[in-house]
C-alpha cells in the first residue's frame, strides 16, 4: 500500500459514527484494502472501481449504490451487509459470505460466485446475467424478480429458493437440484435441464405446462 493510500486510510480511521467507519461518496478506486476490518462501515455511494477486497470483514457494513465493478473480494465477509443498487459489475465473489445480506436490484452480472455462501439473501430485481454458481449451494434466497441470461447454475443446490417471475434465459441448469422451492412464473426459455432434480417444488408458468427432465 503507498503512502498516499495509507494517508487517506488513517483519515476514515478517525471517522467514526456509530461505531463504524464512514467511507460515503469516497473515492477508493484500485485501493487495497487487503485483510481491513471494515464491520459496520458506511459505503453509501462509495467507489471501489477495480479495488482489492480479500478477506475484508464488511459485516453489517452499508454499501447502498456503491461501485464495486472489477473488485476483488475473494474471501471477503458480507453477512448482514445492505447493498441495494450496488454495481457488483465482474467482481470476483468466491468464497465470499453474503449470509442474510440485502442485494436488492444489485447488478452482479459476469460475478464469480463459486463456493458462495448467500443464505438467506434477498436477490429481488437483481441482475445476474454471465454469473458462475456452479455446483454452489442456495438456501432460503430470495432470487424474485431477478434476470439472468447465460448464467451457470449447473450442479448448484437450491433449497426454498423463491424463483417467482424470475426470467433465466439461456442458461445451464443441468444436473441442479432444486427443492421445496418457488418457480411461479418461472421463465426458463432455452435455457438446459437435462437431469435436473426436483423435489416438492411448487411449478407454475401462466398455466403453461414446463417439461422438465427428472431423475431420482
């Protein structure tokens, strides 16, 4: 880290209110804020244009609109974190901790999400388009109204997952399982479900009848 980011790090450090740091309409471009404890801070607006996020504790942290496009934040805890509108545009998700986290009208198209961990998270209006969830486990999220065309859910594990008048559009869902979930309104057009499980799910498209292929 250079002397001007440290510079400009020590200042937030002494900004304080209620308990944590504020960073609001901040320009944090490229930073590196590697391994930070950043719990509780206020992120409102904040741009983190292609910042270095591993292993950063943001829980409970607000991150309402802020740019987090090209971010690396690998490892990074998000649990309880509020980032509606936020543009997580190609940010590198793996392993990350969204637990109970608030996505609401999110951008996270092109995102890494492998080995994710988003239980509990409200995904409505998101954008997940290009997204990786590849043999990821999802349980409790709230994905309606979200639209995702080409992503990958292959393998993943979607348990009392709300999928009402989601739109998934050449996507892969081969191979996934999907259990005591939602999919009201459903719109999977082109997208593939060869082998796909499913298991006391409740299935309705307009009245429209969706063929899946089920195996045991």
């Amino acid at each position: 880290m250079n002397i001007e980011y440290a510079l400009r790090l020590h200042l937030l450090w002494l900004e304080k209110k209620n308990g944590g740091v504020r960073f609001a309409l901040r320009d944090l471009r490229g930073v590196d804020l590697t391994d930070a404890n950043l719990e509780r801070a206020d992120l409102t607006d904040a741009d983190l244009y292609d910042a270095i996020l591993v292993r950063v504790n943001l829980k409970s942290a607000i991150l309402e609109r802020a740019n987090l496009e090209n971010t690396d934040l690998a490892d990074a805890i998000l649990e309880n974190a509020y980032l509606p509108n936020a543009n997580l545009l190609n940010a590198n998700l793996i392993r990350v901790n969204l637990k109970r986290a608030i996505l609401v009208g999110a951008n996270l198209a092109e995102t890494d999400m492998t080995d994710i961990n988003m239980d509990n998270a409200d995904l409505t209006r998101a954008e997940l388009s290009h997204i990786c969830l590849r043999n990821t486990r999802l349980s409790h999220v709230n994905l309606t109204d979200i639209h995702m065309m080409l992503g990958n859910l292959s393998g993943a594990y979607l348990h009392k997952v709300d999928l009402t008048n989601a739109v998934i559009e050449d996507s892969d869902m081969g191979n996934a399982r999907l259990q005591y979930s939602k999919l009201i309104g459903t719109n999977l057009t082109s997208t593939i479900l060869s082998h796909i499980k499913i298991d006391s799910c409740e299935i309705n498209n307009n009245n429209r009848r969706i063929i899946f292929t089920i195996t045991p």
